[in-house]
C-alpha cells in the first residue's frame, strides 16, 4: 500500500479503488496505519484534509473506506482511460 501513490492527473475515485483492493487483498492493514499513508500518498487535497482529520479518531477500516469513497466521489478529475473508453 506504501507505494499505491496517486499518479499525476488520476482520480481520487480511480486511486481509491486501487487502495481498496490493496486493502482487500490483506488482512495485515490497520485502519490506523492506512490513514496515515493514505494522507501521504493522496493528491486530491479535500481527501487529504479530511483525512489528517480522520487519523486521530478512526476506529476502524469500513469508516475509513466510506470516508475516501465519499471524498473521492466529488474529485471531478476526468481519467485518461476513461475518455478513451467513451471515445472508443
């Protein structure tokens, strides 16, 4: 998950789901821990925000997850892949 980094002109929602299987795929992760490398590797910076802000009272990885699924939602933020898929 440490190197799960938002790439340059990505969505949050895209990126959010790419963490989501990471986080899927392991059952090692803590909600604690994800917070804090979510927060570093996040470009989206409302995400960011509330994220800083979740990391001192998160209780666990569903709270989380609906937190970066509902900010990631709002990031307007076009894909490149998806306008190829529209376009094809």
């Amino acid at each position: 998950m440490e190197h799960c980094v938002q790439k340059q002109g990505e969505s949050a929602l895209s990126w959010a789901r790419r963490v989501a299987e990471i986080i899927h795929s392991s059952d090692t992760i803590t909600a604690q821990t994800a917070v804090i490398v979510l927060e570093r590797n996040c470009k989206f910076e409302p995400l960011v925000h509330k994220l800083g802000r979740l990391k001192r009272t998160v209780k666990n990885m569903g709270e989380l997850m609906d937190a970066v699924i509902k900010y990631a939602e709002s990031d307007k933020t076009k894909d490149a892949d998806s306008e190829k898929d529209k376009a094809g």
